[in-house]
C-alpha cells in the first residue's frame, strides 16, 4: 500500500512542479507541457517522474538546456510525503481514515506548492493559500457534522480548535509583520499561519510555531555559518512553516507517548 502512495504522490509532485511554474508564468494548467526555454511540448514518454530526468540527464531533448533540480527533488519530496501519510492515517477498512488521509493529501500538496513557490519567488501564492483554507473548512465542518456527538465540549470541535489555531497564529504574524514593516516576516506568513491553524488546530498550532521557528534559526544559523547568508539577509519563512506543520501532524502518529505529552504541556 506505501508503495501506491509513494508512486501516486510522485505523479501529483510532477504536477505541484508545472503548478508553481505557471502559477508564477500566469499560465493555463491545462496546457501540456513545455521547456521554459524552447517553449517545446515536452512528450508523455519525457515525462515520467524522476525517470525521464535521469534518461534525458537533466536536459531538455530539443534544446539542450538545463532541467532544474527542483523538478525530481519535489517529485521525490511528494512522493514520500505521500507514504508518510498513507502509512500513518491510512486503513482500507475505515472509511473515516480515507477521508482524513485523502484531507492530508491535498492540504499538504498545497502546502508543497507555497513551500516550492516561498522558496524560489519570495512569495506566498494566496491562490494556492486560500484554496487551502476552503478545503480546511469543508473537511473541519464535514467532521463536525458527522461527529458533533462525540464532543465533550466546544473546543472539541474540529471547525472551533482550528479557527482558534488559525486566528492566533495569524494574529502572532500579522504583529510581527506591522511591528517589523515587514522585514522580520511578511503579511502573506500571517494568511499562511491562518491555514496551518486550520489544518493542526488548538494548541498543536503553538507547537507547530515552536518547531517552524528552532527549524528556520537552525537552519538561517548553518546558512550563516557557510557563508550563503548574513545576518541581513532574507529567507523566505513559508517552508520552515510547511516543515513544522508536517512533522506536527506525522510526529505523535510515529511516536504515539509523544501525543500524550502535547496534550498535558
């Protein structure tokens, strides 16, 4: 079953890569496609996820020029973001379970788009973004329905714990944005906090900024160290975000007593 992920989210990752190409060229997705170079359609068989890069050694067949490495790592990057998911949430026997994992699977594939797109154009795509936020809101208000029985309180609630999560974390960025004029963070990681709050909900949001942030100064720390970065540079916050929010979300499924301490810290 992994492997069925695994080969599904690397077909879905060759398409997250034409969707931040175009996204960002202002091109129709339903165009086949082509070399940024030569404008050439490219053929099904050159095509083929991680594949077709290596036979055509990262060139394109009708010019020449260069394939970017950032096609195979994202396909690759999908791919086993897929089996993550897959294997973890999961059962072929529980409905439930195809319905939350088929709600991770696009709410991450979005989340891979604003990764790949904050990380090349130091912007955060809000198409990408608030497509986001209306897939949260349909799964969250479909669980509640379907579950509003089974809560013990209103915090309970899936549509409640993920509106708080996402106003308090939009409220902690937009501050910083205001305060900083935008130097420390930018006011698209505010709507990006609104949609991780959605997807993590109250009070996983506090951990997922907690681990976004040691991620992103481990990260900027090595940067400077190797001398890529200084100290006034910019990098661009959305992917250490996109990080801390999967690995909130993978994390207590792959180690269960760590669900436990997040629910009594």
């Amino acid at each position: 079953m992994i492997i069925i992920f695994l080969l599904f989210g690397l077909i879905i990752g060759s398409f997250l890569n034409a969707v931040v190409y175009r996204l960002n060229a202002v091109e129709s997705l339903l165009e086949r496609s082509h070399c940024p170079n030569c404008k050439k359609k490219v053929r099904w068989f050159d095509n083929v996820p991680l594949l077709s890069f290596i036979l055509l050694s990262a060139k394109c067949r009708d010019c020449g020029e260069k394939i970017s490495w950032q096609y195979p790592l994202v396909e690759a990057s999908t791919g086993i973001m897929f089996a993550i998911l897959g294997n973890y949430f999961f059962s072929p026997i529980d409905l439930g379970s195809w319905i939350l994992t088929a709600f991770y699977l696009t709410v991450f594939s979005i989340l891979a788009v604003i990764f790949v797109y904050d990380f090349k154009y130091m912007e955060i795509p809000m198409i990408a973004l608030w497509l986001g936020v209306g897939v949260s809101l349909l799964y969250l208000v479909g669980n509640d329905w379907q579950n509003f029985h089974f809560a013990a309180s209103i915090f309970d609630l899936g549509t409640i714990s993920g509106i708080l999560g996402g106003v308090v974390a939009f409220l902690f960025f937009f501050a910083l944005a205001a305060y900083s004029k935008e130097t420390w963070m930018g006011y698209g990681d505010a709507y990006l906090g609104l949609l991780i709050g959605l997807i993590v909900g109250w009070p996983n949001i506090l951990w997922a900024l907690t681990l976004s942030f040691t991620i992103g100064a481990l990260v900027s720390v090595g940067l400077i160290a190797l001398r890529k970065k200084n100290m006034k540079s910019q990098v661009p916050f959305a992917p250490f975000l996109v990080v801390g929010t999967f690995l909130i979300v993978v994390l207590p499924q792959a180690f269960p007593a760590l669900k436990y301490w997040l629910m009594i810290l």
